[in-house]
C-alpha cells in the first residue's frame, strides 16, 4: 500500500530536519575552542570576572582555587615582577592576569617559542575588573629570557 504525504506533513517534515541541522550547528558553534584552566584566590571577585569573560569568548574554563599562586607562577615561569592576579593555562601556554582575548588568540594562532603572556597587576579597565581603562595595557612575553614587550594595546 502507497502512502501519500501532504504538504503539512512534507512541511513538517523539512522543518523538524532544518531545525535539527541548526540545532547541531549551534551546538558546535558553542563549543569551546580551548580549554582554559584558571588558578586562582578563593577571594577575589575579578578572577571569577576574567573566568566569565573568557567563557563569554569560547574558552571552556576550569577554575581552580588556591591559596599559593605565587608558587603556580614560579612553576610556570613567571617572574614575581611581572605576575598577574591570577594564572591561566591555555594549551601549551600561560597567560597572566587579565589579557584581552584577541591577544590570547593571538598567541594561539602565532604560536611562539615562548611560556606565555602577562598584564601585570590588575589594571583598570582590563578584562574582568572594574573601573575605566585610564593607560594603554603593556602584555609581556614570559620566556627564559629578559622580559619582553607581547604588545601594548
């Protein structure tokens, strides 16, 4: 026996299969592109900040609270005079302190021969702080090296 569809049905049938590629479109779309393990102080509130920002840009992050972040940054290469607020690891690389994310993507897609980048301290205006940006950012490279200036923005 022929069964014959209608067009309701015919209709019904292209949307619920368009809806579903959009829906698995979407779902890539939302996806992180790298993953992001933030180490942090339990008690600071712009670390959660640049955590959320940096979701907000396509990192999936892990947050991860500690109590000794001086000892994290020593492990990873940072000098004490250039240490952020807190300490993220992106890939093969670490970035201190509330970089902008065009800037990570950057290094992410540069991939230089070096540990990471940092922002030092916690300036105003920057990613996950509050406040108004009053002085152009200055990113340093952390490498074995003298430090070296990633980029002002």
């Amino acid at each position: 026996m022929r069964m014959m569809m209608t067009r309701r049905g015919l209709s019904s049938v292209l949307l619920g299969g368009c809806l579903a590629l959009a829906g698995s479109r979407n779902a890539r779309a939302q996806s992180p592109r790298h993953a992001a393990t933030l180490y942090r102080d339990p008690e600071c509130g712009c670390c959660a900040g640049y955590g959320e920002y940096l979701g907000q840009n396509g990192f999936g992050v892990t947050i991860v609270p500690t109590d000794d972040l001086s000892r994290i940054n020593r492990q990873h290469g940072v000098p004490p005079n250039l240490e952020g607020c807190h300490l993220t690891q992106i890939d093969r690389y670490v970035v201190g302190g509330h970089v902008p994310v065009g800037l990570i993507n950057r290094l992410l897609a540069g991939r230089p021969s070096i540990r990471g980048i940092t922002l030092p301290g916690m300036p105003l205006g920057s990613p996950g702080m509050t406040g108004s940006k009053t002085e152009p950012f200055t990113i340093y490279e952390i490498s074995s090296g003298r430090p070296r200036v990633y980029a002002v923005e």
